[in-house]
C-alpha cells in the first residue's frame, strides 16, 4: 500500500508511510516465516478426528505426539483469526 501511494503520488517513503499510518520499520521489514504452519495443520486434522473435543485435550493429544509447544502456541493454532473453531474454520492462512 505504501509502495503504491509512493509509485503514484511521488512522495517520499517518510511522507507515505505518515500518510498510511505504519511505522517506516515495518514497511521495509520482511514478514518472517509462519513457524506455526504445521502446527495448526495437526490441530486441524485433530479437531476434525474429534470434533467434540476442545483446544486443551488437541494440545495434550499433540504434546503426546512428541511436539514440543507452548499451551498459548497450541491454543492460538487451534483457533482461527476471528476466534474460529478448526474444524469450521476456512480461513486458508489461519
């Protein structure tokens, strides 16, 4: 967004940046890797196995599968970015 307000306006990454609200450290910082990709793969494949079951009995199945996870890291896979259940969720990132 901000590259785009700089290519057709003419403004300077500063101006840009101040006119999109963002910090200029966090338009040239290159997003990091998602670690937690194969993690929520496994709770979802979990969660549909068990659907009844909630995000602390998928974190202990998990842990007993050899993962080794934060219980915030496990329940924040195991909810999607609007508070989405696994097994519902069809968010493709989350």
């Amino acid at each position: 967004m901000v590259a785009e307000v700089i290519a057709t306006h003419g403004l300077s990454q500063r101006r840009a940046c101040g006119l999109c609200e963002i910090t200029r450290r966090s338009f040239r910082r290159a997003p990091t890797p998602d670690r937690n990709q194969e993690l929520r793969q496994r709770l979802r494949a979990l969660a549909e196995e068990r659907r009844r079951w909630g995000c602390p009995m998928l974190y202990q199945l998990v842990r007993r599968e050899g993962w080794r996870v934060n219980h915030k890291r496990g329940s924040s896979g195991c909810t999607g970015k609007k508070g989405c259940r696994c097994a519902g969720a069809d968010d493709a990132n989350a």
